[in-house]
C-alpha cells in the first residue's frame, strides 16, 4: 500500500523550519532530508510519520493550530474531546 501523499516542503516552509532544522526534528541527517525534498517518491510512511509529528510538536509549541499537518490536528482534536469525556481513574 502507497504512503498518502505529503508535500514537505510546504509543510516545512509553514512551520518556518530550514532544512536542516526540519531533517535534526526527524531525527534524518541533512543529506537525507534533503534527498526527499528532491525526490518525493521517496517519501514512505515513517517520513510521513515524522514529519507531522514534527509539525504538532511546533503547533503545540508556538500555540498556533494551523502549523499542524491537518492529517495529525485532526486525530489529535479527536483525542482531546476523548480526553475531556474519560473519568480520571
């Protein structure tokens, strides 16, 4: 099964993180980063993965909702108004 498609430049460039910043919040070297800005194919699950979740942690971060990849805001609304119904333990 094919990853889901990912624009990653634009993600980035919306967070305002240069490559190498983008590449360190990964956990990818700066080669490698750079290697699937240039060619998405490469892009699979786990760059995906990674870079939404890059993507929350700056939202989160900075306070601002719309930094998120909108894939990963959606489940994390999802899992907040779960959060707000569950009864402590």
């Amino acid at each position: 099964m094919a990853a889901p498609a990912l624009d990653l430049i634009a993600l980035r460039k919306r967070i305002g993180l240069t490559q190498a910043e983008m590449a360190d919040r990964m956990g990818l070297g700066s080669r490698a980063y750079f290697t699937l800005e240039q060619d998405p194919s490469s892009i699979n699950a786990r760059h995906i993965m990674l870079a939404q979740i890059v993507s929350l942690r700056e939202a989160v971060e900075r306070h601002d909702r719309s930094l998120a990849d909108t894939a990963v805001a959606a489940l994390a609304d999802e899992f907040a108004r779960l959060a707000s119904t569950e009864t402590p333990a």
